[in-house]
C-alpha cells in the first residue's frame, strides 16, 4: 500500500485551535491550513480578526484560508477584500450560496477577477463545480472545496463525484480541488486516487498517520490489549 510520502494529494489541516495549528505547522507533510467560523466558536474565539491576524504572524510562508460570514453579497466583498488584505498567503473562504440558496458565483467572479484568492467552500453538487468554475475562468488562483464526507453522510458514493470534479477543475488553470469533511484517514487515500489535489483533515485524523502501514495481526491484538486493560482498570466482575 502506499505510505504517507508516496501521496500526491496535499494534506491540509483543518482546525481552529492555535496550538493544535502550530503544531501542524512543524508537520513536513502539512502543506496548508483551513478553518471556518464553526470550528473558531468550538474553539472559544471570540476576536475573529485578532485570532487570524495571529496566526498568519506565526505561519506566512504556507496557504490559510480564512472565511467571510455576511449573508448579505455586498458585505460579502467587502469582508474579503478586508481578510485577503491581511497576508498574501490568505485564501478567503466564500460560501457557494448564501442562506437563502441564492448562488455566490458573481461574488466569486469579482472576486477573483480583481486578484483574490478564494477558496469557494460547501458545494456537494457537479453542478455548483461547473458553476464556480465558470466564475473563477482568467482570474486569481483559487480552491473549490467539495464536501465529499458530507455527500457520504448522505448515502451516496463521494468517488464518482469527487473523480469528475477532479476533472473539472483541473482544466481550469490556477485552481486546485479540496477533497473536504473527510470521515475517516482511507479518505485522504480516497482523494489521492480520484486526483484531488488537496484534502483538508482535522487533528483528530491526523493523529493517525502514524498507523498508515501498520501490520493488521499487532493492530488486532493492540485492540484486544486495550479492551481487556479497559475491564481490569473498570473493576468489572462477573
């Protein structure tokens, strides 16, 4: 099978706690970084601004995509311009609809044609890929996150998707492909083979890189080690 360095998918970490971020940071194999509003209120932040400026004082030289939270498209803008002002290594992070399902392609479209770089998140559907791309033709480059675990929670196939995706985008120049919301680590070997160029992957995922490769007779008898440490350390008696 293959191992963590044979992957030409790129692993980005997907978090919002500082130090789980700067200890990716020290991680070879992390290539990026992503977070969203959901993942910064788990973590208790309570100054967007002041957390992501932060950040990007730590981490300058590696992609962090950072995201606008108006509902409303002019604000919308505006809060990119602002966020994209803040690094050159910012990706802003533009929802591909708004809460009322109206579509954000013409967001994205000025966006990118005026040189920032998005990164267009929450799409499930071929047909949002075949839109964003439309909108991000001639401009800056950019990311097209597709939820791929999302659709799986649903009970369809990501594969099939996620491999015509792929394809999409990669004849769009300057635009890269997320494989997002994975569910297990086989994901990150998953966005590998469909041509994914970027899968985003929580630390909790990450913790078990290092079990990529392990031999299946000791991870059966690691498992059988811990139930029964578990049993003597819970007192259980029959």
């Amino acid at each position: 099978m293959k191992t963590v360095s044979d992957l030409k998918v790129k692993i980005f970490a997907d978090g919002a706690d500082k130090a789980g971020i700067l200890e990716m940071y020290r991680q070879d194999y992390i290539r990026g970084f992503t977070t969203n509003p959901t993942l910064m209120r788990k973590a208790g932040i309570n100054d967007y601004e002041a957390f992501a400026r932060d950040i990007l004082t730590h981490i300058t030289d590696l992609p962090i995509s950072l995201e606008v939270f108006s509902d409303e498209f002019p604000e919308m803008v505006r809060q990119a311009r602002a966020i994209a002002s803040w690094g050159q290594n910012v990706y802003v992070k533009i929802p591909v609809m708004n809460t009322l399902g109206q579509s954000s392609a013409d967001v994205v479209r000025i966006l990118s044609q005026e040189g920032v770089k998005v990164n267009v998140t929450a799409l499930m559907t071929l047909g949002q890929v075949r839109e964003v791309c439309r909108a991000l033709e001639g401009g800056a480059p950019a990311y097209v996150s597709v939820f791929a675990g999302r659709v799986a929670d649903s009970g369809r196939d990501p594969m099939p998707i996620m491999a015509a995706a792929a394809e999409m985008v990669g004849s769009l120049p300057g635009a890269e492909l997320i494989w997002a919301s994975p569910r297990e680590l086989l994901n990150v070997f998953h966005a590998d083979a469909v041509g994914c160029h970027i899968i985003t992957v929580t630390n909790d995922l990450l913790k078990k890189l290092s079990l990529v490769g392990k031999d299946l007779i000791d991870f059966s008898l690691d498992t059988v080690k811990m139930f029964r440490n578990d049993a003597l350390a819970a007192g259980y008696e029959l």
